[in-house]
C-alpha cells in the first residue's frame, strides 16, 4: 500500500493574512444599510485570530468615487484604531462603481507586494453596478490571482445574479448574506490558523527546521510517495520513524517525488506501534506550505455500530470541569460527531476529503475512511448502522459501513441539489437537511435513497440546527432571527419564536424547554408550549457559536461555548452562572457527548475532553 503527499514550496513573509473589504455606500444601498454593513465589517475584525502575527487591512467605501485605507493589524490595540477609521467612514450616496472597486482592490494587494500570502476580498454590495468598469472583468483578474474573493449580500434585494459572478467558485460557498458574517470569520480565521501552521517567519541564513510532520495507521504500508516543488533550490529530508530514508534537491525547474521503502525496523514515535510518523525537514531559506492526503489505509480495529443507532444519549448528571484530555489540533476547526461505541467522528476542510475516527479514550485517530469527494463536515447515522456524511464542495450524502474489517467501507453516493448546513436524522432513516447559501427551505429526503419527501418553506436565511422533539414536531433555528417549529409528519408549521438577533444553536432542556444560542451573546430560554419568553441568559462576551454550542445537563442545568472561549454552566431557571470555564486558548466552536458519558468541547486550536 502507498501513502501519497504533495508539498507546494511557496515564499511566504510572516504576515498571516491581506483582506480587503470594500464597502457599498451607493445611493440603491441607502444609508441604513451602509451603516449596517459598517457594524459588520467591525464585528469581523473584532473577531479575527492575530495571534503573533500580522494582518494587512485594506478599506475601500466606494460608490462612484472611491475611498482607501490601509492599516496593520499585530495587536487588540490596532483593531481600535481600525473600528473607528470605519466608524467614520461617510455615506457617499452616488451610482455603484463596483468593478472600480475590484480592480483598486487589486492594486492594493500589489502595493502590499506580497503575492504569495493568503489574500482575501470581501466585497458587501446589493450586486447593481451600474457605471465604471466591468466588475466581471474586474473579479476575474482578482481571482486568476489566486485571490479569494467574497460577495456579501445587504438588503433584501439583492442581485444575487451578479454576486454568484464576481464570487469564487463555488459560488454557494463565497456568496453570504450579511447576516452570515459569523460563518465568514469562521472561514477566514481558518485561513490564518492554517498559514500560522504551516508557515514559519525566516532569518536571512540558512535554517533546519521541521515543516511536516503526520502519522497514520500503517498495519500494510510499505511504501510512501512525497512529490515536492519548489520556488527556490532547496535541501529536503524525509524522515520516516525516526530513520532518514532520502536526502533530495529540488529547484524551481524540477520537482522531486520520492517513492521509498518504509524501514523494517523502526523506532516509533507515536502512541501506538501500529502508527508511522512521516517527518520532512528542508534546510532553505523559505518556509513551506503543504497538503496531504492518504487514499487509503487498512484498518487497525474494527468499528462496530449497533442497529439501534437513534436511541439519544442519556444526559450527564454534572459537570464539574475536570479535564481529561487536551488534544492539540493543527488543522483549524472540523466537525465532530458520536459514535455509539464511544468513539468520534472528525470531518475535514474544503479541500480534504479524510474522516477520521478517534479513540475518545485515548484521544487518538483509529482509522481513517476517504473518498474522493471534499469537506465531509456533517454526518448522522442510519438504523442499520451506516454512517452518513455530507460533502459541501461536491454536493453529495456518503454512505458508510463501519463494521466492516476491509477498505469496502463505502457502499453508496447520493447527489443532493443543496448546499447544507446541518444534518438531522430522524425516524424512517428521514433526513433534515438545513440549508445555506440562495434557498433556505428545510428539505426531507429519505436516507437510504436520497428521494425528497417534503419541503418546511418558512426560514428566509441560513439554517444552523434541526432537532426533534416530542410529539412528531421538529426545531429549527436560523439568521433570519427565529426559531420555528414545525410537524415532522407534513412539514407545517406549527409556531415561529422570535429573538433579537441570528439563532445559531438549540437545545432542549430536561423540563422541555427550548434554549437559543444568539449572536448578540445571549441565550433565549423558551417555553415552546405557550411560546413565552422565559428568560435572557447573559454573561458570554461573544456569539454563541453555530455548531450544537449548547448542551442540557440530567439535573437542568446547561452548558454553553462561546466565541469568547469559555464554556458556562447555568441554571436556566434562575438564570444564575454556576461555572465559568477558561480552559480554551481559542474560539469554542462546538460542545458533543459520547456515549462514553465524556463531553467534548472544540475550539480551533484544540479538542478538550471532560469528564
């Protein structure tokens, strides 16, 4: 069996990041929703991860005429002084010069000179240009250079025509409504952890340092193919348990691929003699990006879920934070899921195809299954034990066997029309899919076939959580500002409550009372009997994060994770805080319970099991 990497030699300065928003404030966007805009825009940089290093951030309000600012970001103090450049930023009230603004963007990025930082373009515009040079023309330049480029939606009316153009592909994942703006720091701060990994700043002399280091199940692996590119002549050495297998040259007119035989004998390095760790080493003066990917591997222990997969795990009596693992994570924030044997599910980014299944125990990767399709990140189980797994990129729902002792883990593909989400089963092997991007009904599609059953036709915004409730209903919550519920068995609705702001996580507490996740930091506790408000828990310093942030406890109490990186434990009755917990060193983006009786909370930098 083979293991394949591909390292990209790219020149990269120590800056982590250079975005550029630009602002519409033409006369069809109107001065309330500029103002709008402008808040969001700050809510955004408040929230980017600086870290160490710096950010370049380019301002452009335009609307015939074009406005510009530039400005580094090290430091809590500089986002201060840029929150208030944007403050003061004037409503300009003219024709909508959008491709102007495009191609200024463009010449800001050159004058920042740094072509091979990760580049990033927000643009918040209604999608009407209508003067100045053609904003296609203008988009397409900035993304043949390899700029990423966002199209923000303000106002309800909105050409979503023209943003889907100017976007990058694909366009349902770089179109967003502005009241989306939590999933765009959640991808650009992706952009940044994932630089910071795996980029290091160089002094002006020749260095060793380690660059890539990765294990992975190797029960018949005997053979690794690493192909390496670069931009400059560089030193490499890869390095396999411990043992330099080759030493290899490679310069910007020749790349080098290695296929080398893994030691017999090895000291190993890793938890487990059934791992391999592959290390490379380069001896240049340029730092290094790279992506992996391992097509297959033979499986170490066999994972066997039960047929009875929809019975819920049993709440956990107390939650004292006692932590029992802190497992360091290098490749930013991926969704979890449960496994009834007490494992986990991990997913993966846009452009990676790997799960991976961990030992919840021992906080380990047991194997891992792959595809061909990218960013598996949602998943539920099915009564005959198969695993589900939605891939955004491709569009497609994933069957899989985990019982099996072979690579035959696959056993059936579904092409979806919908950009998800989020992911409900419910009885029937029924499936809640909520959707993002330019549709927003709830569809119901059966599991095992993929056949739509039904629509829910009510939400007008993102869709963060479906859950089930007693009496055949279904919950639902989204950006349009409500929670809904509706009847599972024909799909009407039953009751809309509304909040103050976008709803990101739900949950139901043990007396049957709903509790809501915002945005504006609060937590809603519902009685979804009468539809009354009964009572606002405030106290997190940042949004209630959008993947399942909130968890009841057997005794009543609940549990939340924030963007503020604590988790709090409440009395949702009184309202009082009875925990804080500051144990995270970035943003809690996602709370799961094994059936194990462990709670893991997930930030973007590290996965925390609890007892």
């Amino acid at each position: 069996m083979f293991c394949f990497f591909n390292l990209d030699h790219l020149e990269y300065e120590q800056s982590s990041l250079d975005i550029i928003y630009l602002i519409d404030s033409s006369r069809s966007i109107g001065e309330n929703n500029f103002k709008e805009a402008k808040k969001t825009v700050v809510k955004m940089i408040e929230n980017l991860e600086t870290n160490n290093s710096t950010i370049k951030v380019g301002l452009i309000n335009y609307s015939t005429a074009i406005m510009e600012q530039s400005f580094f970001i090290k430091s809590e103090k500089d986002k201060e002084t840029l929150v208030q450049k944007i403050s003061n930023m004037p409503y300009l009230n003219q024709s909508t010069a959008s491709g102007d603004a495009l191609n200024k963007a463009f010449k800001i990025f050159d004058k920042f000179g740094r072509t091979k930082t990760p580049r990033v373009v927000l643009i918040l515009t209604d999608g009407k240009s209508n003067v100045g040079a053609d904003v296609f023309g203008a988009a397409k330049i900035l993304k043949d250079s390899h700029v990423i480029v966002y199209a923000v939606g303000i106002k309800n009316n909105i050409n979503f025509e023209e943003l889907s153009k100017i976007a990058s592909s694909p366009s349902e994942s770089y179109v967003k409504k502005l009241t989306e703006y939590e999933l765009i720091i959640s991808e650009i701060n992706s952009i940044i952890e994932l630089h910071e990994i795996t980029h290091s700043e160089n002094n002006n002399v020749n260095t060793t340092s380690l660059i890539f280091t990765t294990t992975f199940p190797v029960e018949n692996v005997t053979n690794v193919n690493i192909n390496i590119t670069s931009i400059a002549s560089t030193q490499t050495q890869v390095i396999i348990d411990k043992t330099t297998i080759s030493t290899i040259i490679s310069t910007p007119e020749k790349s080098s691929t290695i296929i080398s035989t893994r030691p017999s004998t090895s000291s190993t390095i890793t938890p487990s003699e059934n791992y391999a760790t592959v290390s490379v080493k380069e001896t240049s003066k340029i730092s290094s990006s790279l992506t992996t990917s391992i097509p297959s591997t033979s499986p170490l222990t066999t994972t066997t879920t039960s047929a009875r997969t929809t019975t819920p795990i049993t709440y956990g009596y107390n939650f004292t934070g006692k932590l029992k693992l802190n497992i360091p994570i290098k490749d930013s924030f991926q969704r979890l899921f449960s496994l009834p044997n007490g494992d986990f599910i991990r997913g993966s980014g846009w452009k990676d195809t790997k799960i991976e299944i961990w030992d919840s125990q021992q906080g380990i990767v047991k194997r891992i299954l792959t595809s061909v399709y990218q960013n598996p990140n949602l998943f539920g189980l099915l009564s005959n034990g198969y695993l589900i797994s939605s891939h955004a990129v491709n569009k497609t729902l994933l069957l899989w066997d985990l019982s099996t002792n072979n690579n035959d883990h696959l056993k059936k593909v579904i092409q979806i029309e919908e950009t998800l989400m989020c992911l409900t089963v419910l009885k029937n092997d029924d499936l809640a899919l909520g959707q993002s991007g330019l549709n927003f009904d709830i569809i119901i599609r059966n599991g095992l076939t993929g056949l739509v059953k039904r629509r829910l036709i009510g939400h007008t915004s993102t869709v963060y959580q479906i859950k089930r409730i007693q009496n055949d209903k279904l919950v639902s919550c989204s950006a349009d500002t409500t929670a809904r519920i509706w009847s599972e068995l024909d799909g009407s609705l039953v009751k809309t409550l509304p909040h103050s702001s976008s709803v990101y996580s739900i949950e139901i507490l043990k007396n049957g009372y709903l509790a809501a996740g915002l945005n504006d930091n609060s937590i809603y506790i519902w009685d979804i009997n009468t539809g009354n408000l009964i009572r606002n828990l405030r106290g997190h310093g940042n949004i209630i994060c959008n993947y399942e942030c909130l968890f009841p406890l057997f005794n009543g109490d609940l549990l939340s994770g924030s963007y503020d990186r604590t988790l709090k434990l409440w009395n949702p009755l009184d309202g009082s805080l009875k925990l804080n917990i500051e144990e995270h060193k970035t943003i809690v983006r996602q709370l799961v319970v094994t059936y194990s009786k462990n709670l893991i909370s997930v930030s973007t930098s590290e996965i925390l099991i609890w007892n």
